[in-house]
C-alpha cells in the first residue's frame, strides 16, 4: 500500500514541478506547419515555379549581348584594321555587341509562359495539400492524446476504487466478517489496477511522443496538450458520400492541382508541335576593331604636288616625266585605341527563317514524349479523383460505424454504471459477493473504456468528413 500512494506522488509531484508547456490545438499545428519538412519543400517548389514563370515571359523579349576579345600577336598574322598580312608583335582589341528577337517559333514561347502559369498554381495547390496533411496528423495524434488521457483518468479511477476496497475487506477480515483470502484477492486487484495505470502511463508518453515528432520537435521537451469539452454534438451524418465527394472535388488542392497538370501537359504538347513549323528571328550585331601596328601618326590628304624628282623619261626626246602626288598633313600624333576603335564599326541587321525539314526524328520524337506525358497526366488526374472518392467513402463508412458503436457504448456505460452502484451499496451492506462486486468493477471500466474509445473515434471521423466539404478542423 506504501509503494503505491509513494507512486501515484511521484507522478503528482513531477507533473506540479515539471515546466511543461500547455498547447492547443491550433498551437499544435502551427508549430508543425513551421518546422515541416515537406511544407518547406513546398515552398521552395512554388518558389521554383514562380522562377520559371519568370523566365519564359523574359524569354518574349530582345536578348542581348556584349563581348570584348584582347590579346598579343607574336610574327606574322593579319592586321585586324587594314586586313594586311603584317610581321611584327601587335597588340589588338575587339569589341562587339549582338541582339536576337524572336519573330515567330510556331508560338511555342506563348504556350510555355501559359504551362508555367499553371505549373505555378498546381504548385500552389500542392503546397496547400502538403500542409492538409499535415494539419490531419495533429489531429489525429492530437486526439490519440486526449483519448489516452481519458484511459488513464479511468486507470486511476480503477485503481483508487481497488484501493479503497482493499482497506475495506481488511478491516472486515480482521473482525472475522470475510476471510483471508479475500484480503489476498483484492491486493492481487490492486497489484493489477497499479500494472494497468502504468501501461496507460506509457501510453500516453508514447502519443505525446508521436504528437512531438509530428511538430518536428524534441523528444525531451516537456509538452501537454489542452483537454477541450468535446462530445459528439450530432450523431446524424447530413450528406450522403457522394455530396460530401461533389463537394470535396471543388475545394480539394490535390484535385485543383491536378487540373492544372492536365492544362500544363496540354500547352506542352503544343508547344513541342510548334517545333514543326518554321521559326522567324531578327539579329543585329555590331563590332569593331583596335591594333597597335595602326597606332602611328594619323595624316589626312591636304592637295596635290607636282614631284620634285623624275619617274622616268620620254623615249627619244630624253625629256624627264614628272608626276602627282598627295600632299599629306597631320591631324593627330597618334591613331589611339578610341579612334580606331570609333572609325571601325562595323554594323549587321538580318531576317532569318529557319525551316525544320529533317534533324533526325528529334522534333518528331519530342512530340511524341508530350502527348504521352499528357496522357499520364490524365490518368494522374483520374487516380487523384478515385482516391479522393474511396477516401470519402471509406471515412463515411467508418463514421457510420463509429456513430452506432458510440451510441451503444453510451447506453452500455450507463447501466454498467448504474450496475456497479447498486452493486457497490449491496456490497458494503453484505447483501452482495465479493465476486459480484468484482465483475460489476471490471465490467464498469471495460465499458468507460469502450465508451472513450467510440467517442474519439466517431469525433475525429465526423472532424474527417467536416474537412472534406471544406469545413475548418477544430475542437
């Protein structure tokens, strides 16, 4: 008797000093909804799309392109400014600039930035679905909880009744009402009802536990969870399984984004076919270019001169042939990169039209692989739509199920209760058995806990249902 009232203290005690954190519900799931690791998978998948999307519209607009080349010449190699074969070390710069403007590709850049469109909100729609999931673990571990809470709270019921019993029949022993060995089967009672209570214990460690692990948090942090005033408000289920389906097919985000892969795989196909058709661009390109070799005194021509020194002379006569020359003057000391680089451009502007006639089957092929995807797409998407369809179906029937057995094991617990009572007093008076009083004990906790049992089961069930016609989940 000593080492139990010692046990059921130091549960008291470590629960009365122990710095335990007292959550909610919604406490429960916020905290999971944060540190999920799939939920920030989500997030960064729909940032992943948004980048896609962004970049198949930038794809609509001009590119373009700047580029520079220097180097050293070493022996003979070719002016890049005059063209003229040349043997000497130079030093040269190239500068050059180019834009490219699709005209018309068969309207494939279209078509990818309306897949990205709905890539983007089917990622959307699986993030939701992502955090659905999670938000239906809590709740179901939450639950798991408080049923277990309950189970331990008639755990101790039991055990203090057993107690009480045992003090009872020893006091009745002692004074030669009863015999021994009622006093042995009681302690033996009370032995089990100590087994029993620490199994539930555990039982409630372990569903905390789980509760932890879902809100991605430490084991060895010291949480509870709120017991809400929660009965079953209405045993009556109002849709049928098809209406609740009808209308989970229009809120639910793994159908949603179903759709949208369907639409996605759709605009992918068109886009592989606009492979087929010829493809329209506008190029534009500028370069120019530096030497060193032309970096010498810049002349420009002033007029003309009569030369001062004979080419040649007039056959028979002896006369001596003068010609013209250019008279040249100075316009700058040196012919510097800036000017070379300003007198060299060198400007292009081309229409070009590119028509697919054969490249080894790949357009072909590309075609092929995009309407297979988009059949499996649809296919993805009826398989959403059967899944969600048995889900529903099964959580009703199961919901049915639950409503009978609550409504039984309410009426069982009741006159169980009403058994032991009547049990108990005829007991206490001598009118009744030991052996009676037991069965009516033990047939009194079994029915407490099938009626806790049938209650959360039928609670979360009804929660199911509620979550699927788009209701919010909550005690």
């Amino acid at each position: 008797m000593t080492r139990i009232l010692l046990f059921l203290l130091l549960i008291t005690f470590s629960a009365a000093t122990g710095q335990t954190r007292v959550l909610s519900l919604q406490e429960c799931i916020d905290i999971a909804l944060e540190n999920n690791l799939r939920v920030k998978r989500g997030y960064y998948g729909l940032r992943g799309s948004e980048i896609g999307l962004l970049q198949s519209k930038a794809a609509l607009l001009p590119s373009f392109n700047l580029g520079s080349n220097a180097g050293k010449n070493y022996g003979r190699a070719i002016n890049p400014v005059t063209n003229a074969f040349i043997n000497r070390n130079s030093d040269v710069l190239n500068l050059q600039g180019s834009a490219f403007l699709t005209l018309f590709n068969g309207f494939r850049l279209t078509n990818t930035v309306k897949q990205n469109m709905r890539e983007l909100e089917a990622s959307d729609y699986e993030l939701t679905k992502a955090k659905n999931d999670v938000i239906l673990n809590v709740v179901s571990l939450y639950t798991t909880v408080i049923f277990n809470k309950e189970l331990l709270a008639n755990a101790r019921f039991q055990l203090t009744s057993a107690m009480e019993q045992l003090d009872r029949i020893k006091k009745q022993v002692a004074a030669g009402q009863l015999p021994m060995a009622n006093e042995l089967n009681q302690e033996a009672q009370v032995a089990t009802a100590e087994v029993n209570l620490i199994n539930q214990e555990n039982a409630l460690n372990i569903s905390l536990l789980q509760l932890k692990q879902a809100m991605q948090v430490q084991g060895s942090e010291t949480l509870d969870v709120e017991v809400p005033s929660i009965d079953p408000e209405d045993l009556i289920l109002d849709n049928s399984p098809e209406q609740i389906y009808q209308i989970a097919s229009q809120t639910m985000p793994e159908i949603k984004a179903a759709l949208l892969r369907v639409e996605s795989s759709e605009l992918a196909l068109k886009s592989a076919k606009g492979s087929l058709y010829p493809r329209i661009t506008l190029n534009a390109a500028a370069q120019s270019n530096y030497s060193s070799i032309s970096n010498t005194q810049r002349t420009s021509i002033d007029g003309i001169e009569l030369s001062s020194t004979p080419f040649g002379v007039v056959s028979g006569t002896n006369a001596p042939v003068f010609a013209y020359q250019p008279v040249y003057k100075v316009i700058a000391s040196e012919y510097n990169v800036q000017d070379q680089l300003s007198d060299n451009i060198f400007k292009t502007l081309n229409l070009q039209m590119n028509i697919p006639l054969f490249n080894g089957m790949q357009t072909r092929a590309g075609v092929q692989r995009a309407a297979i995807s988009k059949e499996i797409a649809v296919v993805n998407q009826q398989e959403t739509q059967n899944t969600l369809r048995q889900s529903i179906e099964t959580a009703y029937n199961d919901a049915l199920a639950a409503s009978k057995t609550y409504t039984a094991s309410l009426k069982q617990e009741n006159a169980r209760n009403e058994a032991y009572r009547m049990t108990k007093q005829r007991f206490e008076i001598g009118a009744s058995n030991y052996v009676e009083f037991r069965i009516a004990e033990t047939d009194l906790v079994q029915a407490r806990s099938d009626l806790a049992r049938a209650k959360f089961n039928f609670i979360f069930r009804k929660k199911l249902l509620d979550f699927y016609q788009g209701k919010p989940i909550g005690f």
